[in-house]
C-alpha cells in the first residue's frame, strides 16, 4: 500500500509527539513521587544503577565468574524492581505509575515491532489518508446510507428502464465494488449531467475502502493537472505524481473542468494511461457524454477512458435544484 510523502510524514510527525508526550508525562509523575517519596528515588536509582554493574561484569574474563555476578545482579534488579511496586501501591499508586505508558505499548510508539511495520502506525496512515480526503472533499457527508434513490424518478430514464431502477443498479454496483475492491478492480467512469450523485458515490465509494486500510487519493481534475503542472515546472510539492500513481485507488472528480492546455492533456494522460500499464484501479467522474469526451480529448485519452473502463451512465434530474 503507497501513502503519499505528506501522509507518512504526519504519521511519523504524530508518533514523535505521541514518545514526546509519554516522555513528559512520565517525568511530571517521577518528579512528584521523588519529591513526597525519597526512598523510592533510592529504590530507583539501585535499578537504574544495575546497566552500569552489567557493564562491569561484562568485562570479567572468567567465564563461570562473569555467569554467576550476572545472574546475582538480575536476582537483585528484580527484588528491587518488585520493591519498588510494593512501595508504590502501599502509598496509593499504581505499580506501574513510574513506567512509561505508549499509546502502543508493542511498539512503544516507534512504529515498528521486530523491524516490521507495526499495526498501530498502519491504523495512524489510514486515519491521516481518511482525514486528508474529509478536508479535499465532503467524505464525512458522503456515504451509501445517506444515499436517497427517492429523488430519482420512476417514471422516466433509458433503455426502458426508470431513472430510479438505473440508480438503483448503478448504487449496488458501487457498493458491490467497494466491499470486493482489490487492486484488480476494474476501472469506472462515471458520467452524466450535473447534480446526479456522482461525486456522492465516488466518495461513498471511496470511504469503504480507506476504511479497509486501502490508499485512496480523491482530487478534482482541475486541481489535480494544477498540482502535476506546478510540479514539472517546480512551482509545487514534489512527489504529486508518484503519488497519484502509486496509490491503491485515485479518483478524479469533474474530468472535463480543467483548462486544457499543451502541458495538462499529457499530464493527464500520463496519468491514465500510466495507472492502466500497472492495472491500478481509477475512477472517474464527469458531466460529459462519449462525444463530449471524444471533442475534448485526444484520440489516446478518449479510447483509453472509453475502452478501457466500466461505463456507469447516471440518469435522472439535478438534485441540488429538486432540493431547493
């Protein structure tokens, strides 16, 4: 699974802070046993002077002899570990109060447990990736339960078949799709007029699978070919197209909307047609039919989209004015 630059390095931002604060917190409950409790301070002190002693004994050259210290020392460690337990809870606190507590005691908030990537900090990139997407797009107010096919009409549609009825086909699809998505999932374009609930289905879409630890990137087209062009002429954060080619799942909203120039049509087509050699998966919404796509696109871009992808035509009127 790839994660952007941005969301590796808020992860690791954040398990920093997480060691930092453990760190703090632990010295504020030292400081205020030490201060009421001198003998615990010694206590402790006869614990931590221990890896110093085995330093010493390390460098004892007989053998039997350096065994038999060390065993002695580690006898001894722990009945002053266990002490110290015992003197802590005779005074009302925890055993454990002058222990560090991690957030992830496996890993101790490192991040990594026996030099493999730890659950934990696998869990911290999923919610950074899902809080990115929530800021670059209403996630947070998509989702397939608040999905309404009652302002689809079920009177009217294509193909003998109600707008209602099409929706309905196109709405479990799309969430057939994201329980079964796997790196080989097929690629979707998303196309009709505006206000039909294609971004709400994307983004539903999009919500299940960062849910099941998948790298997903959601970005409109004309933001998208905005951040490739600063890119290529260094105006712009480095790694934008490793990442827009390296996630599980990219989405590009509103295809149509950006301002084609020389440099935008083969930014994007390098995008499609690159994520299509590496069978990555990439859904794609837009209001425009086939020969709208066909007039504004190269020949490349529009057979690659148009050949190459599962076509979902939404039918229907534009909710947002069927609410108002």
């Amino acid at each position: 699974m790839k994660y952007t630059a941005e969301t590796v390095e808020k992860a690791d931002r954040e398990m920093e802070n997480r060691r930092n604060r453990s760190e703090q917190e632990l010295f504020v409950r030292r400081s205020e046993v030490f201060r009421k409790y001198p003998d615990a301070k010694a206590l402790d002190d006869r614990i931590a002077s221990a890896s110093r002693e085995f330093i010493r004994i390390m460098t004892i050259r007989d053998r039997d002899e350096r065994q038999r210290q060390l065993d002695a020392l580690q006898r001894d460690n722990l009945a002053q570990q266990q002490l110290l337990r015992e003197f802590l809870t005779a005074c009302g606190y925890e055993e454990d109060y002058l222990e560090p507590r991690y957030v992830c005691p496996l890993c101790r908030d490192t991040g990594t447990r026996n030099g493999r990537t730890c659950a934990c900090y696998t869990e911290l990139l999923r919610q950074i990736a899902y809080r990115e997407l929530c800021e670059a797009s209403p996630l947070d107010l998509c989702s397939f339960e608040d999905f309404d096919l009652g302002y689809y009409p079920d009177d009217d549609g294509q193909g003998g078949m109600s707008s209602r009825a099409i929706m309905k086909s196109i709405y479990d699809y799309c969430r057939m799709y994201a329980e079964d998505f796997s790196r080989e999932s097929p690629n979707l374009l998303m196309y009709g007029g505006t206000g039909l609930g294609k971004t709400h289905l994307s983004l539903s879409v999009a919500g299940e699978i960062i849910g099941r630890g998948f790298g997903v990137i959601y970005d409109s087209c004309p933001n998208m070919v905005k951040k490739l062009t600063d890119e290529q002429f260094g105006r712009g954060c480095e790694g934008t197209e490793e990442s827009l080619l390296g996630c599980d799942l990219l989405i590009i909203d509103d295809l149509g909307a950006e301002f084609s120039t020389q440099v935008t049509v083969p930014a994007l087509y390098n995008i499609i047609n690159t994520r299509l050699l590496r069978r990555m998966p990439t859904i794609i919404s837009t209001n425009l039919d086939m020969k709208g796509i066909q007039n504004t696109y190269t020949e490349r871009i529009a057979s690659r989209i148009i050949g190459e992808y599962t076509l979902l035509k939404f039918a229907g009127r534009d909710i947002r004015q069927i609410r108002k």
